[in-house]
C-alpha cells in the first residue's frame, strides 16, 4: 500500500469539509472493496475520512410510509433489524445472503451502493423497490443513481447518508452465487407495486443493475409464471466472465425471476 493519512470523521460536516478541501481524499466505510483495491494499487488516495463513529449513519428509523437506513449499517445490522425484517423481508434476505460472515459484519449498506459493483446485490433491490438516496447534497432516486459498471451519480463531496425504502410493497430476491465470492452470477429483484404493476430488476448480468421492462411489460397483462420464459431478453450489453456464457445468464434470469415471482405471487 502507498502512503496514506487517516482521520476520523465526527460528523457528517467534517467528512464533508475534509472530503472537499483534501483533493486526493476518500471516505471509507467497512473498507472491504476499499482496502483490497489499495492493497493492489490499484488506487492511492492520500487521506482515508473514516466514518464509522457517525452516529446519524447507523440509525434505521422507521415512520409510517418509509423505512430509512443509515449508510454505515453493515449488511448483518441490516439483515438481523427487527424492523427490515418485519416490514421488508426481502431485503433482509438480500442482506443475509452477501458474501461470508466476515464481509457481513464489515461490509456497509452505502459502502455497496457507492461503489456499485455489476454483481452486488442491493442496487437490485434499491431499483427493484424504487428506493430513494438520501445524500448530504440531495436525494437521488434509485434509477438516477447507477449509471454504469462501478460509476454512479455521486460527486466527489457526496456522502450517501440513508436509503429509504417505502413500506407495503411485496417484494422477492433470489441470486445464484459464485461459489467462492458470493456475489451473485445472476440476481433478481420484483416488487409487487400495484396490483398489476411489477417491477423487475436484475443484477450480476449488466455493467450494472437494469430493470428487465419487458417482462414488466408483460405482467401487465398477463401475471403467469410463464411470461418469465417467454420474455424478450436484452442481451446486447450481458457480461461474460470465464465461468458464464450469456444463455447461461439468460436461463439464470428466467429461473430466478420465475421463483421469485411465485414467491410474491
Ligand atoms: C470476499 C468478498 C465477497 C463479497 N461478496 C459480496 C456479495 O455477495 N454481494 C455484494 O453485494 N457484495 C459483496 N461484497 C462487497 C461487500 O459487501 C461491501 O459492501 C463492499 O465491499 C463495499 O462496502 P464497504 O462498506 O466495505 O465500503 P468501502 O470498501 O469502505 O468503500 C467502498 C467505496 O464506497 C465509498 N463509500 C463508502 N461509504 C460511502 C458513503 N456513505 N457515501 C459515499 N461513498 C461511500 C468509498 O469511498 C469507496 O470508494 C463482497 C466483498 C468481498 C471482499
């Protein structure tokens, strides 16, 4: 690793203060994509801002319409919340499904989306359920928000503080993991958010998350199981990697979208 300075963030104003007078600063939440990368040199920041004594960042409030759930919340806070799990138990399935114990307790919510890696599994359920990013500078809505393999909406003084997701939509997640990693090969995301309104949202298979809309489209008319096997495909941007091909990801986003959809059925 090359040289690098270390400060502890009390607030969100210092991180904020830090981060845009230091030019060559970065925050670091569970520094478990953060650190590796250093490690490898494959990035050589000059100060590291940590914020993991932010007390508003690992908060999960809960009010009649929204759950919001600080950015420092690690994906076993997220998974173990007696709140996610009651109101969004997808979403805390998602969580406990991440990687290994160790990536769990480390690991962060905003940590994930802000470096929006093609195969993590939260921006499929924060597009899937239309969530919304509540930052130091605005609030951004999921669909804004990635925009292309590892590269989002956020500015260089931006710091993710809450997700917030709205309550009473049934949703479902399921993902075929890589074996040694856990990320997943194929993800998908759908929310029931009307009675014939689905959203569906894939990840692991595009440079980044993508809502599958023409199956979307399809449910609209017809809510059956088998739209899932019938339904046009975008397959122009599909990433392979040595271990996938894209009909193997085109038959594991059918699959998996057809049990998640008889499991919110
Ligand atoms: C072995 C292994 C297996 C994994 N498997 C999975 C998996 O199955 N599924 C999955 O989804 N993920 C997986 N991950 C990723 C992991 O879950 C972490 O979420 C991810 O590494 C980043 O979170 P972090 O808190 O460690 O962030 P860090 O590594 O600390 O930071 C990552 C990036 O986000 C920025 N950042 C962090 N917090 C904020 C914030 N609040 N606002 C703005 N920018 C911020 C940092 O500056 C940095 O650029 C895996 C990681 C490892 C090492």
């Amino acid at each position: 690793v090359y040289d690098f300075k270390y400060v502890k963030a009390n607030s969100i104003k210092e991180a904020e203060y830090i981060l845009s007078h230091e030019p060559d600063s970065i925050l670091l939440a569970g520094g478990m994509t953060l650190l590796p990368v250093m490690k490898q040199r494959l990035l050589a920041p000059k100060m590291l801002i940590d914020i993991s004594s932010i007390n508003r960042l690992i908060e999960i409030d809960q009010s009649e319409d929204f759950i919001e759930i600080g950015s420092m919340c690690t994906h076993f806070t997220v998974a173990s919340s007696k709140n996610v799990r009651h109101h969004l138990p997808a979403l805390a399935f998602l969580a406990n499904n991440i990687a290994d114990a160790h990536v769990r307790y480390k690991g962060t919510i905003g940590g994930s989306l802000a470096n929006n890696d093609p195969s993590a599994d939260y921006p499929a359920a924060l597009v899937g359920m239309g969530g919304v990013i509540v930052t130091n500078l605005r609030e951004i809505k999921a669909e804004d928000f990635f925009l292309g393999m590892f590269t989002t909406a956020l500015e260089k003084n931006e710091i993710i503080v809450k997700l917030r997701f709205s309550l009473g939509i049934s949703s479902s997640y399921q993902k075929f993991k890589h074996p040694s990693s856990g990320y997943a090969f194929c993800g998908v995301w759908i929310s029931k958010l009307a009675i014939d309104e689905y959203r569906v949202a894939i990840t692991g298979v595009y440079p980044c998350v993508q809502r599958w809309k023409e199956v979307e489209k399809n449910l609209r008319s017809n809510q059956n199981q088998e739209i899932f096997m019938s339904s046009k495909i975008d397959r122009a941007d599909i990433f392979t990697t040595h271990d996938s091909t894209i009909l193997y990801k085109e038959q594991l986003m059918r699959i998996l979208g057809q049990k998640a959809f008889m499991e919110i059925m």
